[in-house]
C-alpha cells in the first residue's frame, strides 16, 4: 500500500521545502507511481467535430500485443453518477459533472474520447490506439468564434450589470470606444495529467491523480462511482505545475476508475501532450468592446464593457470577464454586459486570473488609450480614479496599497524616461516603450482543518489534505508555523497531498495561503497553549506560573520573567509521560455577511520594450512587477509566483494561441512546435516588488493571494509599451510583428 512519503524538511528558513525532491528527480509525480500488475490505458479520440459513431470497430486492436481491453459506448459498465437523474441516484447524491466518456455514441469535438484502449504496457496501448477505427454520421458544426459571435441568436447572455447611466461614455467630453480580442490558450503545465485507479474490492478505490484538491476529486469520484467518500482516497503528492487545469476532474479520471473496475486490476490512464490542448480545459477565446469617458481632468464618467467568450455545447463555462471594469476604478455609470458563445469544442475552465486576465487587457489597454487624448500620464490616469470602496458592492477595501504599487514600479522602471509622443524615442537604432498595466482579484479566506503531531524529539509535523501545485505552499505553511512557535522550519514538515488527511481547500482563487495558513496558525497558537498548560501541570518550577508568563522559544518553555527557568518541550513531553501532542482544528472561513471591507489583491506591471524599426522584432528589456497582496510570507516563493505570471503575461502577450482548422474542427496547433510558449531568451531581467504590509482584516495572518494578479493586466502593459514604441495599437493578442503592419517575407 501506497505511504506517502512527503515529509519535507524545510532546510533554510525560506528555501523551498520540496526543491530537494523536484531537483533530485525523488519527487513522484501522478504517473511516476508504479503498481503492481499495473495496466496502461490511453485515449482513442475522434477525428471528426460533431456527430454520431455509427461502427467502432476494435477487432484489430484486440488482437494486438498485450491488448486487454478497448472500453467504449457499447461495454462501459453503467456508472451510478452517470444516470444522476434516476430519482434514486438524485437522492443518494450520485453526480458527474461533465460529458460521460465511453458512455454514448455522440462526437461534440474533435479529439474527443471515443474509447479507451487499455494494455499491460505503455507501448502496447499506444501502439493499439491507431488500431481502432471508427466510422461516424457527421454533422454540420461551428468552431469558429470569430464569425459565430457576430449571429446574436448564437449566443446566450451570462451576465449583465449597470449602475447610474449606461453608455455614459458617449457624453463625456473625451471618449475611447475600442474592440479587443483574445485567443484560445492553454494551461500545459510541464506535468501532463493522469490518474491510477486502484480498487479494493467494489467499493474501495485508492486514486492516485494530478489534482489541485485532493478532496474536491475525492468528493467528485464518490458521488460518480456512488460509493461513500471514506472509501475514497485520493493521492496527490507532487503537482508538475497547474494554472487551474487540475481545478475539476477530466475524463481520463473516471477512465481510469471504469477501466480498473471492469479489469479487476489497477490501471493508469495517461494524456499525451497533444491530448493536453484540448481535454483539460483552457482559457476561453473572447471578444471584448470598451467604451470608456472622461472628463478633461481624466476623471471617468462613464466605463461600458461588453465581452462574448466560449464555452462547448455541453457545459457553461463563465468567467468574470467585465467584473473589473465595475469596481477597479471610481466611475459612477457602468454598464456591463457578458455573453457566452457555445461552440462545437471541448469545455474551457479557470486558467491563472480566469476572467480579469482577460477583462484587464481590454480595460487596461483602453484606460491607457484614454490617456493619450487626454494628454495625460497613464499613471497618473489610474491615481485621479483610484477609489477607497470597492465600486459595485460600496464597501471599504480592507487594504489598498496600489499607489505604492504605482510609486515603486514608476521609479524602478525609470518612467521618467517615457516618451510622451509614441514613437519618438530610440536607443541605438531600436524604438524605445514604457507601458504599465494593472490586475486586481478578490481574496478570501476559507475553512481549513490542520493537524498538527509534536513529537517526542521535539519536531512538528503539520498535515492537510491539500496539494502544491507549485507555489510553495509547504514552504509558507513551515513559515508561519515556525513564527508562531518560534522554532526553526528545518523541524517542521508540512504533510500534504492525500485526501485521508484533514480536510483542507482545493488550491485555487488564490485563496491556500490566506486559508491555510490562518488554519497553520491556529492550530500552532493552540499548540503553544497546550504547551504551556502541561509545563504548568508538570514542571515544578511552573507550578504557580500562568499561562500568559510563559513563552515558547527555540524548543523550549521559558518563564518570561526569568529566562534562566526553562525545560526543553523534548523533557516536558517526558516528564507529562506523552509519547507526542496530537491536536486537530478547523479554522473557520470569513462570513463575508459580517465582515465590512472589501478584499482584494492588486498589481501593478510595468514595461520597458525595444521594438525594431525595419522588422517589427519586439523585445522586452526589463519588467518590474508589484504586488499588493498584505504580508508576504515567504518572500521566496512570493517572488517565484510573480516572476511565473510575467512569464505567463509574456506568453499572453506576445506568443499563444489556439489555431483550429475549421474546415475540420481539429486544433491545429496542439503540439510545443507550433503552439509557441516564451523562451527563456524571451525573459528579460525582471524586478517582483511586494508593498508587503499585512491587511488587518482578512485574516489573523495579514497575506492575501498573489497567484492570479502576477498575471492579471500583464499583457496590458506589454501593449502600451508596444504603443508607446510604435504609435501602433494592438488590441488582438498575441502581439506580433505582422499585427504592427511588418510582413513576414
Ligand atoms: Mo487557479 S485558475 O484558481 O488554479
């Protein structure tokens, strides 16, 4: 049986607790796990958009080497989530969310799964896969965006908002009324997803599975299989990276379980790289029009924001594409409106800054037009509308630091050396651009159960079921609890990762420091008590001491008075006859009924860019990013979150992009050669700047997030500079040299 083995030691005080393991190749991630009489499961996926399988023939597959079985319409076994809607599964919770692979006959998208062909090796499976031949009906489908968004009765509206008077913009003395739009892009974190299904018996299953939540998949898998949560462990050691792709469960997941039990035997189910472009999500294609008014001294009068994006014909997938636009900036009429656009694809989901990244491009890059007929800074721009309260729900911020954000990021930049004409200025030979571009998202605090086991040497061990996709999350959770206990990291480990430890949030929203951490908190401030309660029980030098004369310091129990009366917590848990302090406690979520503020995370992006004047060769020359996100715990990790959403804003800005043949429906890019993804050649020395002053409000640690901002209003920023270089403005991304009207030839 499976042990999990991430008992990080957190060797510096804020270096990073796994790097050893990621570094040495001893971290395992979902697919590195081997089992016993393991088999291989991989995807037949259709080669058609949209219609009905009318023959799936197996026949040579199954005669192929090491061929077990080819799962598909015909002989999936029924899945209780499946047929949710029977009034008996509808009570007993059964639910999958989602298309039901391997269950019908119905093509939606292209590349979708059709079967799964499973073998006793890798090779064998994947050799089988083109064995398998599949004769279709097909149907007249719709992939392309671009001409669907413009047939009103295509799309449906998801959202739509107004406060005093819309399209106020039109009446204000200077006006901007712009398009923008963005492509499909994809998550692709290095990691490709995958899922072993191990099955004790009928109702048992151990998973192991590349999750962002541990517990959410746990939860999810139950209710499909219709068996009850305990019998579910889900294990999540290592994450080879997620931008919210490992949000929900795909459908190599319930594969993988279907496969195993219909096998009686444990099977993995892999996605190929190509797989990765279009069955785990992305973020959705959009078209966007801001009409955005002031009046002379650059006071906003009126912001209109009108956004289509896509979801597939089966799920509505929505995102807060215009949200921004109501609250960021102080403007007393605005008008909002959001549409989803169904299209013959697979469904898209939560990608780093799901909504604001897309929302703050065009905001962004409309906020910094308005600045030119102004004849005003952009800086300066966003100071004159910066607002106390959160616009749509009136209430305070409980913490806005984005004018020091404005103030760093201005003079690290050297803005002073913007040139007011675009255009106008050149360093050897190459035209020079500054550009600046904002983010904001909501923070929060959750519920989280943390355990924590004081050992008889004196170490801790913290667990949680949560998983680290990447930021560093044991590093900050050993931070906060050295702080408190005073104790070094390096004898603390954070558990993690397994879905039979307690309960602890799905890592998304940016919300696991906040959540976690106050939970990390909690249970180490009741630790010391604990301590503290036993040293007066049981060392008689304490006997007549309170609680609140002792503290806890570098392993020891000291009375505050006199420093010299002290017992190391290794003698005291002796002395008490504890072998070890085991506690376990929820830390509550904020009821946001009675908290008064607003909370928010802010960022700030600033660009220097070079752009050549004969080939349109565009090259970012140094980003400084700043953040507002209260206390940074980890100053490390914080900076790591922040350079890779710049590294992700770059990508935005200047590469990525789902192409789809729409003769065919077929993604045609899906693969690193074609699908283009920043270089390190592309990364230019960039400066991470946090205002770092805890918000008294959110929680009892002052840190909000910072994963989704370091991205947010990144590409904006890139396009100002680009503008502010060339006096041309982009508004599709990605930025290329042929959109600034440079032929490729
Ligand atoms: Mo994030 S898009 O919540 O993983």
């Amino acid at each position: 049986m499976f042990e999990p083995t991430n008992h990080f030691n957190i060797v510096a005080d804020d270096e990073r607790a796994d790097a050893a393991e990621k570094v040495t190749g001893r971290a395992k991630f979902t697919a590195d796990h081997h089992i016993d009489n393991i088999a291989y499961g991989l995807f037949v996926c259709s080669t058609i958009a949209k219609g009905t399988i009318t023959n799936l023939d197996s026949s040579n597959a199954l005669q192929a080497p090491g061929v077990l079985d080819v799962i598909y319409y015909k002989n999936c076994p029924n899945i209780p989530g499946y047929n949710a809607l029977t009034p008996d599964n509808k009570k007993n919770n059964f639910e999958w969310k989602g298309l039901k692979v391997l269950n019908d006959n119905i093509v939606r998208f292209y590349g979708q799964p059709i079967a799964l062909v499973v073998a006793d090796s890798f090779e064998n499976a994947l050799a089988a896969v083109k064995l398998v031949k599949a004769e279709y009906a097909t149907e007249a489908f719709d992939t392309n965006f671009n001409e669907a968004r413009l047939v009103e009765s295509k799309t449906k509206l998801a959202g739509k908002y107004k406060r005093g008077n819309p399209k106020a913009y039109l009446n204000a003395p200077f006006f901007i009324e712009a398009e923008y739009n963005t492509p499909i892009e994809v998550h692709n974190p290095m990691e490709m997803h995958s899922s072993i299904a191990i099955w004790d018996g009928d109702d048992k299953l151990t998973l192991h599975d590349k999750s962002q939540g541990p517990k959410g998949t746990q939860s999810t898998i139950a209710r499909t299989f219709g068996i009850p949560e305990k019998n579910v462990r889900v294990i999540t050691e290592f994450v080879g990276g997620a931008f919210g792709n490992a949000l929900r469960s795909w459908l190599h997941v319930p594969a993988a379980c279907i496969a195993a039990k219909k096998l009686k035997r444990p099977v993995k189910v892999l996605l190929t790289r190509p797989q990765m472009f279009s069955l785990v999500g992305y973020r959705p294609q959009s078209w966007q029009k801001i009409g955005i008014g002031a009046d002379k001294t650059g006071k906003l009068l009126g912001i209109s924001h009108e956004a289509i994006s896509n979801t597939s014909r089966y799920e509505d997938y929505r995102e807060g594409i215009t949200d921004a636009s109501r609250f960021l900036y102080k403007c007393e009429n605005v008008d909002t409106e959001y549409k989803l656009l169904p299209l013959d694809l697979s469904t898209p989901t939560w990608m780093r800054g799901p909504g604001e990244t897309t929302g703050c491009f065009a905001l962004e890059s409309a906020l910094d037009e308005l600045s030119y007929q102004l004849k005003m800074d952009p800086i300066d721009l966003r100071i004159v509308n910066y607002t106390e309260t959160h616009q749509e729900n009136k209430l305070p911020w409980s913490a806005n630091n984005v004018k020091d954000c404005y103030a760093a990021g201005k003079e690290k930049i050297g803005w002073k050396n913007r040139p007011k004409k675009p255009g106008s200025l050149k360093e050897k030979g190459w035209l020079v651009g500054y550009g600046m571009g904002g983010g904001i998202f909501g923070a929060n605090k959750g519920s989280a159960t943390v355990k924590a086991i004081l050992k008889a040497d004196g170490s801790l061990v913290l667990q949680s079921a949560v998983s680290d996709m990447g930021p560093g999350t044991t590093t900050a959770m050993g931070i906060i609890a050295a702080e408190s206990l005073q104790m070094p990291t390096s004898r603390i480990k954070f558990m993690l990762g397994d879905s039979d430890l307690p309960p602890g949030p799905t890592q998304g929203g940016s919300g696991t420091t906040s959540t976690l951490g106050s939970a990390v908190k909690l249970i180490c401030d009741t630790l010391k008590q604990v301590i503290k309660e036993l040293g007066i029980q049981h060392f008689p030098a304490f006997k007549n001491l309170q609680i609140t004369d002792l503290e806890v310091k570098n392993e020891l129990l000291i009375d505050a008075k006199n420093q010299d009366s002290q017992i190391s917590i290794v003698a005291l848990l002796k002395l008490a006859g504890k072998p070890s302090i085991e506690i376990t406690k929820e830390s509550n979520g904020n009821n946001f009924q009675e908290i008064k503020y607003a909370f928010c995370s802010f960022s700030v992006h600033f660009v220097k860019i070079l752009v050549h004047p004969k080939t349109g060769e565009m090259k970012l020359q140094k980003v400084i990013t700043t953040g507002d996100a209260g206390k940074i715990i980890s100053e490390n990790t914080a900076r790591s979150q922040m350079l890779g959403g710049v590294v992700g804003g770059i990508g935005m800005a200047f590469k990525e992009g789902l192409e789809i043949n729409h003769a065919t429906g077929e993604i045609a890019n899906a693969n690193f050669g074609e699908y283009l993804v920043p270089r390190h050649t592309d990364i230019p020395e960039t400066d991470v700047w946090f205002v770092n002053k805890p918000d008294p409000f959110i929680n009892s640690i002052g840190a909000k997030g910072i994963g989704e901002i370091a991205m947010i209003g990144f590409a904006a920023a890139v396009a100002n500079a680009v503008y502010n270089a060339t006096g041309k403005r982009v508004r599709d991304l990605p930025i290329t040299p042929e959109k600034l009207g440079f032929s490729k030839t």
